[in-house]
C-alpha cells in the first residue's frame, strides 16, 4: 500500500506548473506563427521558406515533447524517450525510403 502511494507522489511531481504550460504554448504560437506568416507573405526564395518551415517544426515537437509530454534526461523518462526516439527513426526510415523508392521508380519510368 506504501509503494502505491509513494508511485502516485512521484506520478504528480512529473506534471509541469502552470509557468511551465504557459511557456509551452507561447512557444508554440511563435513557432506556428512565424512560419505562417513566411508562407502568406513569401519574401524569401522557396527553399529557404521551406527550410525555415521544417526547422520550426522540428522545434516545436521538441517544445512539445519536453513542455507538455515532459519528456526530460532523468532517469525516470528513460524509457520513454528511448521509445519516442525509435519510433521517430523507424518512421524516418519508412518515409525516407519510401520516398527514396518512388523518386527511383519515377525516374526509370520517366527515361523509357
């Protein structure tokens, strides 16, 4: 019964304050915003837009992971994180590929 007790504690300290909620999400209209307002207003070339625009999500799944999932380096979230990172290579691995394979197929086909 102490044991119980002692995992439900250690469950409710892992949840963020309100600050830190707070920072998430002003952090989160930022990088929403600014990439929205490259795309409506374009004023730079398209590459670089979209460069920008993958940057400023893989940031925000980072503000996200570590303000709102409260994904950290402690010793508790190992796991988790171990998780989150395999799951993000094997879902890069099967979009990357993918894509590898249909731009080859489309060039073999495209050359007859």
């Amino acid at each position: 019964m102490a044991n119980a007790a002692h995992s439900h504690d250690s469950h409710d300290a892992s949840h963020g304050s309100v600050k830190s909620y707070a920072i998430g999400f002003i952090l989160s209209v930022i990088l929403t915003i600014i990439p929205f307002g490259l795309v409506m207003y374009p004023s730079l070339p398209k590459a670089m837009t979209l460069g920008i625009v993958l940057a400023f999500a893989v940031i925000q799944v980072l503000v996200h992971l570590v303000y709102f999932l409260h994904l950290d380096r402690s010793a508790a979230q190992r796991n988790n994180v171990i998780a989150f990172v395999f799951a993000a290579l094997v879902i890069v691995l099967l979009v990357g590929l993918s894509l590898w394979i249909m731009y080859s197929i489309h060039s073999v086909m495209m050359a007859h």
